[in-house]
C-alpha cells in the first residue's frame, strides 16, 4: 500500500523520530512510502486532491535512517493525486510553525479533512485533531484522571490559583512541546511570577497546573494504539523519562533519561478511563504523558518515543504498529480500494 506521511518540512526530520521508524519499517513491509510537507498541497476540485511528494519505495535500500533520510531529502518532489493513496498519517507538530508559518497547521488539517470526505483512510482523525490542538483536549477527560488546572492570560488569575494551591504550580504554554517555556513556581517566588506569565503569554494563553510531588521521579510516556495499550510478550509501550537533577522537564532532548516503565495495576485503571473517548474520537496512535495517578498531557499529533520503548523492552513496537495498520487499511476499503 502507499503510505503518506504529513509532516511539518522534510529538512526538520530526523533520524530519531518515530515517523522515520515508521517509515523504514513500512518500506521493510513493502509498502511505499511518501512525505508530504504542510505547504504541499494542491486543491484541485472538490473530488479531487493533490500533492508534491517525497516518494521512497521498497525496492531501494537504505543503512540506517540516517541514509533513509538523506536519500529522502535527495528526492525531487513529484506531483500526485491523492487519491492514490491509502492512508495518511499525520505526524506533525503544529508548535513548530506557529511563529513563522501560522497557517502550516490549519491548512494541513483542512486538507485533511477533505481527504477524509473523499474516502482515503485518515489518521488520526482530522476532525477531532481540531479539537485536540492544544492541552485543552485533556479537559474533556474525567475529572479525577487529569491535575488541577487553571487556563489564562492573566497574571492575577495565576496569583489566585497558586494561592490556593499554597504548593508549587507548573506553568507553560497552551499549545506548546518540547518543554519549551515550561517552569515551576514556588510561592516563595512571587517574585518572579509576573515576569513569567508576561513571557509564556506572549504566544498566546498560559496554562496553570497543580505541582505532582511523583513528578521528581519523572514522567511515563505510554502508548495506545486504537485507544488500547500495546503490548508484545507481557511488555507495554512505555518508557519512564528520568529528568536531570535540577530540570522539572521529562523531555528526552532536555537531558532526560530513558529507563523501563514499570506498569502497575494503578496505570492501567488510569488509562482504561481515557480508552473509550480516545476511540470514539478516531484517535489511532496517541501518547500519554503520566505522572503518579494524573495524566499530564495527551499527545494525539505525533507522539514519539516508541522505538525507545522497544528499545528498552527487546520487543518491536514500530513493525507491531505497522502489521495493525495493514489490517485496519484492508477493513477500511473492504479490500475493494487500495493501491497495493
């Protein structure tokens, strides 16, 4: 089958993300692959959608993914219709256009969108992407699952949550990644608090969460596939990110280490309560980000991490990620419509 994956811009790639993973095992599978950027898109009319395309196919050969990449990058893009495709994947991070390419992230969702319509096999959902843009997706969550939380632009309204807090709160951007701009506050450290929310609010709305003391021994990333944990050989996807001494941020390109996660009982039941909406919102392949018995962040664009986690466990997530998706390609079209 033919893969498109839509990503942010193919110089940003790397040879460490989970879509190059993703990509080197689907070519392993047979597939071909295709990357198409947030700016290649081309309407054409209401039946009919194209795209510049970065296409890799499975009879090339390639070391490592750095050398996927390079060769990738090597390609002349090439004019398709989308229509020919049989599935694609949306694996870009909308923070990273949000300064210099504002309209990157919407566009590439209203053209998924209307793939959508037209009968191609999306994921995850374009339609409830839109709803997911930001951290406030985890609001639609129970309530006990999620951290005390306050959303704002106002330096006062933050003054008057981390009163009540009468602890330490975590504050960072609404729609951010990567750890950037994210800091504790103390309330021995009012001092510093107006200054940081001016900084934070410059991009936009701040959010405010209650500090977790679990936090110090970092945070889990785990994985659900179709809103279901994976799991190969007794052995979850997940990955225990171990911060530096001194960092309150679990992000592995800040210095945090990744270590096996252990699963207990307690997480489980935690992400059983997350199951059913994740499902019910078309959201395939997600990423959350646990700390003691609170889920800190849901990650639905594109979550990372999981060839660690397969690392980590001596199991292969990617190529288990790759297997489901060929069945759920085949179900989708009734094998009656795909470009094998």
């Amino acid at each position: 089958m033919k893969i498109a994956f839509l990503i942010n811009q193919t110089h940003k790639e790397e040879a460490i993300y989970t879509t190059t993973w993703l990509a080197m095992h689907a070519l392993h599978r047979g597939h071909t692959v295709l990357y198409i950027g947030l700016s290649d898109f081309i309407y054409v009319d209401d039946t009919h959608i194209d795209a510049h395309v970065r296409k890799l196919t499975p009879d090339a050969t390639f070391k490592d993914n750095d050398d996927l990449l390079q060769q990738l990058k090597a390609q002349k893009k090439e004019r398709i219709s989308l229509m020919d495709v049989d599935v694609l994947w949306l694996r870009f991070d909308p923070v990273m256009d949000m300064l210099n390419r504002p309209w990157a992230a919407s566009m590439g969702l209203q053209f998924a969108q209307i793939l959508k319509k037209l009968g191609r096999y999306v994921i995850n959902d374009p339609d409830e992407l839109i709803q997911a843009s930001n951290k406030l997706y985890l609001e639609n969550f129970p309530r006990e699952i999620r951290p005390k939380t306050i959303v704002t632009r106002s330096y006062e309204d933050i003054l008057d949550f981390l009163q009540k807090q009468n602890d330490k709160i975590i504050l960072k951007p609404l729609k951010g990644s990567g750890g950037k701009n994210v800091f504790m506050i103390s309330p021995n450290e009012l001092h510093n608090l107006k200054q940081t929310v001016e900084v934070i609010a410059r991009d936009g709305y701040v959010i405010a969460q209650e500090y977790l003391p679990e936090a110090t021994k970092g945070d889990m990333r785990f994985f659900l596939l179709n809103g279901e944990p994976i799991i190969i050989d007794n052995k979850y996807a997940a990955v225990q990110r171990v911060q530096p001494q001194g960092e309150i941020r679990s992000n592995i390109h800040q210095g945090a280490k990744p270590q096996v996660a252990e699963i207990t009982d307690d997480i489980l039941k935690l992400v059983s309560k997350v199951s059913d909406k994740l499902r019910k919102d078309g959201m395939y392949f997600v990423g959350l980000d646990i700390v003691g018995d609170k889920i800190m962040e849901i990650n639905v664009f594109s979550p990372g991490a999981l060839n660690m986690a397969g690392t980590l466990n001596e199991v292969n997530y990617v190529e288990y990620l790759i297997k489901d998706l060929e069945q759920r390609v085949k179900s989708f079209y009734g094998n009656t419509d795909m470009n094998v």
